[in-house]
C-alpha cells in the first residue's frame, strides 16, 4: 500500500497533467452559480379568466369562450374569475370584448345587484326597440309591459318599478333579436318576464 508522500505525490502528478482541464472547470462552476445568484427570481402571476373572443351580452359560456391567463397579481380586477369551470353555464351581462377580464359583475347574479335588496334577482330582459332602449341609464326605473302583436289587445303590464343594472355598450345597443338589459326584480317577477319574453314583444316605459 502506498504511503501518504507517495500518495501526495501522485496526486500533485494527476493534478499538474490536468490543471488546465480542473481550472476550466472550477470557473464554469464558479460562473453557474454567479448567474444563479444574480438572475431575476420569475414574477409572481396567478391566473385570471378572460373572454376568447367578443361576447355578446346574454350569451350562456361554453368552454370555448373562456380561456386562463397568467397576469400580475396587481393587475387583476377585483371578483375575476380564477377559473374557467367557475363561469361555465354562466350568462354575460353585456357584450365583452376579446381579453376582457370576466369578474363577477359582467356576470348575471348577485354580485351584479348588490345594494339593490336582498330579495331580488338579476334577470336579462330583450326589447326590440332601439330608441327607448338608448334612453335608458343604469338606475332608471321602469315598468315592462308585453304584446302579443294583435292591434285590437291592449299590451298588459309584466313588471313594475325595476331597477335598470345594466345595458348595452354604446354602439352594440340592437342585435338580430334586440337590446339585452338587465333588470333587478323580484323572483316572481323575474319568471312573469321569463314567459312573456318566450312568447310575446316587450317594451318598457321610464318612471319620473
């Protein structure tokens, strides 16, 4: 067995034949961890639901109109979505445009009603008049009334004092099937205009 001064020497040998390789080597080690020192740690994002696409105001969400992004927390408005199962099946309050945060208040539900009362609910409503449709602001009170298009019946009255919470973007007031609003009323109430909506034309008048 070799002793240790044959042993040191040995070394110092394998050492000398090899210093330049060990130097490279130590120095690629050396600037690794420099840079793993020194490098950004990645920012900090969690993830936010957007619209795919443009959304029209009382469309009901498919999978394919959703998608997840990564964005600063900072940035991300307050009751947005984290997750697309969250607003599956949901109804969109007004149209939205493509990348367009989805929070709970561009949602039909309760969130889009809160200081209202407790005891209503948030329900769209179509009218097919363009004209009144613009005269109206979020807040107004109105009172709905349905016709079924026979000249000699008189339109009945569906609902009374609701409350307007929200309307068409300026500019994308009437589709093919009219202007969607969304009115704060009463469950009952909310089930009378369902049905009338179903089968007859719906038109509003503004209280003083």
């Amino acid at each position: 067995m070799p002793d240790l001064r044959e042993l040191s020497r040995r070394l110092r040998r394998f050492y000398l034949r090899r210093r330049r390789l060990i130097s490279a080597t130590l120095a690629a080690c050396a600037a690794m961890a420099a840079v793993h020192v020194l490098a950004p740690a990645p920012p900090h994002t969690v993830s936010m639901v957007v619209a795919a696409h443009d959304l029209a105001g009382g469309a009901v969400i498919q999978p394919a109109d959703v998608r997840s992004v990564e964005a600063d927390p900072d940035l991300v408005p307050g009751g947005a979505a984290r997750s697309t199962d969250r607003v599956l099946g949901e109804v969109v309050a007004g149209p939205m445009r493509s990348g367009e945060a989805l929070t709970d208040r561009r949602l039909v539900g309760s969130a889009l009603i809160a200081g209202y009362g407790s005891d209503l609910v948030a329900t769209p409503v179509r009218l097919q008049d363009e004209d009144v449709v613009s005269l109206l602001r979020v807040g107004d009170r109105i009172d709905v009334y349905a016709a079924d298009g026979d000249p000699t019946s008189s339109a009945r009255q569906v609902v009374s004092d609701a409350a307007v919470v929200m309307l068409p973007a300026q500019g994308e007031a009437m589709g093919r099937d009219g202007a969607l609003l969304v009115l704060a009323v009463t469950p009952d109430a909310a089930a009378r205009l369902a049905q009338a909506g179903a089968t007859e034309q719906l038109s509003v008048t503004l209280r003083g």
